[in-house]
C-alpha cells in the first residue's frame, strides 16, 4: 500500500500493520454490541411516532411508492401529498398520545382503538412539511416495509413498527460501515451514534439514522480518496447526493474527497463528487419553492436576506449560541416526545443525570481520538475542518432562509443534533495531534458502555411510564 498517497503517514511499519481500518476496529464491535440490542428494545418500548416529524417522515415513506414526487398544496395548508385513509386515520389517533404521553395525559383506549386500524386502499390529502422537501430515496427501507405491510394484510400499526425497525438497521448498518473505513475520529464518532437522542432516532421514521450513516461513509471515503478505486468514488458520490438532498449543509464534508481527488489529479472522481453535490442542490432548488410550510412565519423575499445575513451572520450566530444554548445541549444530548425547535423549547427532557454526565465522555472521547496513532497530513486535516465549518455555517444559513424573521435577533429552528455530521469531520480533523500522550482506549468503552445501557435502561423504563402498552 502506498502509504504517504493516503494523506496518512504512520511512523513504522508496525504502525502500518497496526493502522486503524486494516481489521475491525474495536470501536466498531462496541457499536454493534450496544446499538443492535438497545435498537430492537427501544423500538418495542416506544409508541410509533413518538420522534419529532415523526408522522410526516411515515407519510413521506408511503409516498416513495406511490407519487414520490407530486407535491400538493391547498388553498390555506401546509404542502403534502396523498396518502391512504387508514394512513392518515392512524397518524390522527396517534399524534395526540405522543404529544400528551409524557405528561400523563395518554387515553388508553384511544391508543387501543387506533392499532386496530387497517389500510383502506383510498387516498387523502395530508401536510408533512417537515419530510415532503427530503428526496424520496432516503426512504426505502421504511417505504418498503409500509407496502409489505398493505399486500400483506398486516394493520397500519404493525407496518409502520416494521418501516421503524428497516430505518433502524439500514442506519445501523451504514454507520457500521462508514465506523470500519473511518481512519480517523472513531472515538467521537463512537459516541455521537450511542448518544441518547440518536439512540431514539434510530428507533423511529426519521432521517437521521440512515443520513448519519451516509454522512461517516462520505468523511472516511473522503479520507481513503487517494487509494479508493471507481467502485469507491461511485459510493461517495451516491452517499453525497442523498445526503445533501436531504440535508444540503452535508455537501460540504465532501471537501476532503475533493482536496484529495485534485491533489492526485483525479479528475473523474472530483467531477463525480462536484455532479453530486450540483445535482443535489438543483433537487434543492427545485423542490424549495413547491413546499409551503406555515409552521414558518412569514419571513419575507430572498435578496435582502441574503443581504442581511451575510452581513451579520457573526452576530446572528453568536446571539443565537447565547440565547439558545440550553435547548441546543438538550436537543443534541436528547429528549422525548416533540420539541418546538423553531421557538426553542424542550418537549419533555431526559433525566439530568444524562445531561450532566455526557460532557465527560465526550470529552474522554476528543482525547482518545487526539492521542490516536494515526497521524493526517496538513492539507487533509485542513479539509475537514473546513468541511465542518462549513457545514455547521450553511445549517445556520438555511434555517435564517428557511424559518427567521428579518427583525428576529436570534436563527430559528437550529437543533443540536444537526451538528452531528459535521462533528464526525471535525473529529478526524484533529486525529493524532497529541500523537504519543497517555490513551485510555479501555476505560473509555467501558465506561461508555455503562453510560449507554444506563441511558436505554432508563429511557425503556420511561417509555413504560409515558405511554401506554398492550
């Protein structure tokens, strides 16, 4: 293998042996030790819906077979689509048990009555705002599930528990990957995918589990661009596309690829990563002016906030850091049930413990990840972290666009868990560069194991408490 090609230089030989993706890395065998088990019981513990946007990720799902992309938008309502009657009805029975469950409020029979709910083969318009802007692709393993769901006769209940368990495990299984080819910042990574609100996302319809996946797969192929054949360059660039249609702001953790595919003259494969990230974004750009979302106040025409916020965007950034930096621990920490991201505010909260002894791990974590063996080359740790600014930047940017009054001091609508991908990058970026200071790889996944299985233990014990079960 050629060694300095790789934006790698280990020491040795030994250190070459040694390197990090050459076998199965123990970070990923916690991983999976953790994540499969918790996955399978948060799922059984929790209602269906019970992760914000919840009901509209499930609609979006069904529309993946059906009319994946018409969007309809009635005179006075928020865009959406058509969906089954039996879809729609079970959505309706279940929102009100999700919204009051954690304060006590559930109406047992009501939650008995909607689980005997069947498909009806008749179609209705219904608003998801929050999904209808998501390429459809995105949800296949839940789209699939929902289908085998309908020809099998099985109730809308059970089909949406099965898209929730194919969400699950297509994330699981991308991430695992994307943790095998990381050659960098595994540590970090570890812990931002066993995290409490990641954990129960993983156990829902939303896009996180599967975009977070995508997301360690695009940084580590990144990574191995300078010996990654076309195969290779194909997956990135695919991983790019669904990912920046989704969620435009990851396009920029693409940046190591791109540096290294134009320092090794690869023209190709730079042309494969800059067409997916272009073809991203016209999906964009496209799709943002047929989705009407009145959640959103009114925020005005685009040219003077353009203006605004290039001008201001420090202050803007930096007042909403201030003013909201409670609910952005807590909504990248966790929480249940949904939150109001657009004003700020925490449904229901985990358990304080959580919040108070999750900074050490992380920390622990950056450690282990900057005493690391492997050591990335200046013009490669400079990508990333240009890629996680980036990307952190261009999130702030489309919720001013998207979500924020010109007047507003603050950014609307940011959530701490839209960090996550960019975190990834950042912790490559700072690999090795405490290289040969004291590593505590054991006590690290021990402890982190404990930490994790107290949290699902206690979020288990939780959902039994908040919500009703048969």
């Amino acid at each position: 293998m050629n060694v300095e090609a790789t934006g790698l230089r280990p020491e040795s030989d030994k250190a070459v042996r040694k390197a990090p993706g050459r076998s199965p890395p123990a970070a990923l065998v916690v991983y999976l030790f953790l994540v499969v088990p918790i996955t399978i019981l948060l799922n059984l513990s929790f209602v269906n819906l019970h992760s914000s946007d919840d009901s509209d990720h499930v609609k979006r799902a069904y529309t993946l077979i059906h009319a994946p992309f018409r969007t309809v938008t009635p005179p006075g309502r928020s865009t959406g689509a058509m969906i089954d009657n039996g879809l729609a009805r079970y959505i309706d029975a279940q929102n009100p048990i999700v919204m009051h469950g954690a304060q006590g409020n559930t109406d047992r029979q009501a939650n008995d009555d909607s689980v005997r709910i069947d498909w009806e083969g008749t179609q209705k318009f219904s608003e998801m705002p929050g999904a209808m802007d998501y390429f459809p692709l995105l949800y296949a393993p839940q789209g699939l599930m929902l289908e085998l769901g309908r020809f099998s006769g099985a109730s809308v209940a059970k089909s949406v528990l099965w898209a929730r368990f194919a969400n699950g495990f297509a994330g699981i299984i991308l991430a695992a990957f994307g943790l095998y080819l990381l050659r960098a910042g595994r540590s970090l990574a570890l812990i931002l995918l066993l995290l409490p609100r990641t954990l129960l996302q993983f156990a829902s319809n939303s896009a996180d589990p599967v975009l977070y996946g995508l997301s360690l797969i695009i940084i580590a192929l990144g990574l191995r661009m300078a010996d990654t054949r076309a195969l290779g360059t194909l997956g990135l660039a695919a991983a790019t596309f669904i990912a920046a249609s989704v969620r435009p702001p990851v396009a920029a953790l693409t940046l190591p690829g791109l540096t290294e595919a134009f320092r090794r003259r690869r023209w190709l494969s730079a042309g494969l990563i800059v067409g997916s990230c272009g073809a991203a974004a016209l999906w964009a750009a496209s799709i943002v002016t047929q989705v009407h979302d009145l959640r959103c106040p009114a925020v005005g025409s685009l040219p003077p906030r353009l203006a605004t916020f290039a001008l201001h965007w420090p202050a803007l950034i930096g007042r909403t850091l201030e003013e909201r930096s409670t609910y952005l621990y807590a909504s990248f920490i966790g929480h249940y049930g949904w939150g109001d991201a657009l004003g700020g505010q925490i449904a229901t909260p985990l358990p304080m413990w959580m919040y108070l002894t999750a900074p050490a791990l992380l920390c622990l974590a950056l450690w282990q990840d900057l005493v690391a063996r492997t050591t990335l080359d200046t013009p490669m740790r400079l990508s990333l972290a240009l890629g996680a600014s980036g990307s952190i930047l261009l999130t702030f940017f489309a919720m001013y666009v998207a979500c924020t009054v010109t007047t507003q001091p603050t950014i609307a609508g940011v959530q701490g868990r839209y960090f996550v991908p960019a975190l990834f990058a950042f912790a490559a970026a700072i690999g090795g560069l405490a290289k040969g200071g004291p590593s505590y790889p054991r006590a690290y996944l021990a402890g982190l194991s404990v930490w994790v299985i107290a949290c699902a233990s206690t979020m288990i014990a939780d959902a039994y408490r908040f919500y009703p079960h048969p």
